[in-house]
C-alpha cells in the first residue's frame, strides 16, 4: 500500500469508531552500504524497514499503535489499539494534533536529493580508500578501515485537521580510520564527506593519514590553566553531547540549566548558534516537524543571547510558548520527542592558523575520549581525556596525548574568545551538528606534574 491508500483505511476506521481527533505517521528507509578492512572487503548490506502508526485522543489522552505489517486488517487492528492505550496513559500531557494555518509556509528543500548508489560503486570507493590508505605511507597497519553508503528515507504525515504532508530525503557517505604503526606505536586519523566521488576519496585520505603521521611520537601535556583550541570535529562532538540543553522540556524537567535564561546574555558575544532544516551541507532537509508544523531557521544563541529552547507542540503550551517546529521521531514506532534538525555554530573569519596566532601558547585539543562517560548533561560539568598538540609561538608544535581537560560547557561558551572560518559537519538522518574550531581561555588540564 502507498500512504494515500492507508491514510483512507485508517481515517476510516477512526470515523467508524467515533474518533475525532488522531494522526497517521509513516516512515520508511533503504540503506546500503559496502565496508573494508586492512586491505580488504569485509561487510555489505542493503536493507529497507519502516512501518506506521496511528495516535489518537481519547478522553483527554493519547493513545497509539504501530506496525510494520501494512495490509488492511493490520491497520484496522491499529485504531483500537491505539484506543485502548490512550485509557494506560498516566501523563497528564493534552493532546495535540497540529490544525494548518493559513499563514502556513513550507519552505522548499533547496538540496539536490542523491540518487540511490550502486553496491559495486559502493565496494570499489571503500577499496579506493583502503588503496590511498596503504599507498600513501609505509607505516599503514592493520585496524584501517573504510565505509561507503547511502540511504533514502520518505516521511508522510496526515490528520484529521485537514494536515496531508509527505517528503523524501536521501543521502551519501563515506568515512575512513587510518591506522599507522611505527615501531609499536599505533596513531590513528579519521575522515568523513558527504561524497564518495575521486576527488572526496582522496581529500579524506590525505587528512586521515596526515592526521594519524601527525600523532605520532605524542609526549606528556604539563597540569595547569590552558588558552585552548577545540578543532572543529571536537567542537561539534562537544555540541552534540551538550545538545539536549536546549531542549525545552529538559528545561520544564530541571534537566536544563537554560530554563530562566531565555534573552539573557549566556556566551561570549563572538557566539551565535542556530537550528537550521535546510543548512546547505544538509542533504536530509525537512521541511515539517513529526506534528507537521513548517521548519524554520532560528537563533538558539544571538550574539551570547539566549534567544530560544526547542518546543513541540505539548512543551511549548506547558511553557507557555510557541512551538519552534522540532518535533521529531527517531522512528516510525518512536514516540514524540524534541531535537534539533542542524544545530550550528555560527562560523567566524579566523583561519586555524591565525587562532593559533591569536592563542600565542596553549593546546590545540584534536581527540576527546569517552564525551558522554566524562560529560554531565545537567550540570554542563565535564571531564574528559584528551589528546592534541600543543601550540607555540601561535604555531602548532609537538602531539601530546592522555591528559584530561575538565571545566563546565556553560563556562566554557562564555569563554570562547575566537572562532574558526572552517566548519564541520556530521550526523545522521534528520539530525546533525556543525561547528568552526574556536579558542577558549582557562581550560583545567589534568597531565604531568
């Protein structure tokens, strides 16, 4: 059955049981990709899983039912079901099904949609990559490891107000982890793109390997106070670890430190933040939420400016505000739930060079071990083993590794003193993080005495 199709058998079913308020949300996804090690092919998969489920209000409650099975008695079977969950229900949450207003915009995806890869192609760029890997250095080793894929994923939305909406995302990728071994010492680099075409292939291979070459020969880092840099990818790891602190109702819940904070000063003038559904790195935009209300960019942070959380529909009237449109379903079984689409640092005008130019002497922090282990999502506290380099006379110097930077996320926004040009992406599916490499000042390091 296409989604039109069941649509009507469970509009039906709801009518003919008296329901007057439900939704039905469908998704499904195809997924494929090929993988290599130390030199050879070692795993491919296609796959396709998706299913649907059917919410609906019963005396002041919500109820829902799912299922993969999409023929018209399962679906049926799911109206009462639905119905006799919604009487389980504790939660004191009223339920919401979001009515289209007239004023409604759905913003158009400006991405190019990628067309579902070949498994051949897949299982030659992962080989390419192993190739690179081995041929750019002698001291390649084993542990190296590639992989290439893509996915599609198509999402519908209807209600009985009237809401019709469905959209389909897909995209690329490919990652590598060089290994490298010299006289015992093993290093490691890392690298991921959007695109598996030659020209990604070998840009991922250059930095993977010269990240791992880079590490080797890692000495101690001294105990102290440190102006430091955060890389890109360790900035945006930090930002996805911390991500939940926007989340409206982490705040209603004291799992937020941000609930008052709202248009208060809460970083350093130099930092804006953003959720964005349709950043240009971003081939999985979306323009509605999982309730069906129009995406939008919007500032979380504003020049150190607390501007907003992010609301669904149920948190937004607890807190009395409106929904910034960041519903969201891990899965189609997946009850509702907030998250960020892209959450973004705004890029600086600084390239890496000249924030270590500007830093003088401190540690350039290439590799956190362990983020959510060593992080406290409440509190912002963390402490974290690290590894890097350190930065002398505004250069980068020599690797140094296993020293612990500890501090507190909220402190450490205020602190950011610079921000980089170049931004990172990464992520999966309708969430991801992207962030510039930035200097902060006054990080604790724990190392040699």
């Amino acid at each position: 059955m296409n989604f039109s199709e069941i649509k009507n058998v469970l509009f039906a079913a709801a009518k003919a049981e008296g329901l007057t308020e439900y939704d039905v949300y469908y998704r499904v996804s195809t997924d494929i990709s090929a993988e290599a090690l130390n030199g050879e092919p070692s795993a491919a998969s296609f796959g396709a899983k998706g299913g649907v489920t059917f919410r609906c209000a019963v005396d002041g409650k919500i109820g829902a039912a799912s299922g993969e099975c999409l023929t018209e008695q399962e679906l049926m079977a799911l109206v009462p079901r639905a119905m006799a969950n919604a009487a389980l229900i504790d939660a004191d949450e009223e339920p919401i099904f979001y009515a289209p207003q007239a004023g409604d915009l759905y913003e158009r995806v400006t991405a190019e949609m990628p067309e579902m890869p070949e498994m051949q192609d897949l299982r030659r760029a992962a080989m390419t990559l192993q190739e690179k890997v081995y041929a750019a250095t002698p001291l390649a080793a084993d542990g190296t490891e590639s992989g290439v894929g893509g996915a599609t994923v198509t999402v519908a939305l209807a209600n009985s107000k009237g809401l019709d909406l469905t959209h389909t995302a897909a995209m690329h990728y490919a990652v590598v982890e060089a290994v490298v071994n010299r006289d015992g010492e093993p290093s490691f680099g890392y690298a991921r793109s959007n695109n598996f075409d030659e020209a990604s292939l070998s840009e991922m291979t250059d930095r993977a390997v010269g990240d791992a070459l880079a590490r080797l020969g890692a000495g101690a880092l001294k105990t102290g106070k440190y102006h430091a840099v955060f890389s890109a990818k360790q900035m945006r790891a930090l930002l996805g670890t911390y991500a939940g602190i926007f989340n409206g109702k982490n705040a209603l819940l004291g799992l937020s430190l941000l609930g008052d904070k709202v248009g208060t000063e809460i970083a350093a003038p130099a930092v804006s933040l953003y959720d964005d559904p349709f950043y240009a790195g971003n081939t999985m935009q979306m323009p509605f939420d999982a309730e069906g209300v129009p995406t939008v960019r919007k500032a979380l942070i504003e020049k150190g400016v607390l501007k907003t959380l992010l609301y669904d529909l149920t948190t937004a009237k607890k807190a009395g505000r409106t929904t910034t449109g960041n519903a969201a379903r891990g899965s189609y079984a997946a009850p509702v739930s907030i998250s960020p689409f892209c959450l973004a640092f705004g890029a600086g005008n600084k390239t890496l060079a000249e924030l270590f130019s500007f830093v003088g002497e401190g540690v350039y922090i290439t590799e956190l071990k362990g983020l959510h282990a060593g992080c406290d999502a409440t509190t912002g506290d963390f402490s974290i083993e690290a590894a890097g380099f350190l930065i002398k006379d505004g250069k980068q110097a020599a690797p140094v590794r296993s020293f612990t930077i500890a501090g507190n996320f909220y402190e450490m926004l205020k602190n950011i003193t610079e921000i980089g040009s170049e931004v990172e992406e990464g992520g999966s599916g309708f969430s991801m993080t992207a962030a510039p490499a930035v200097s902060v000042k006054d990080i604790s390091v724990a190392g040699e005495a």
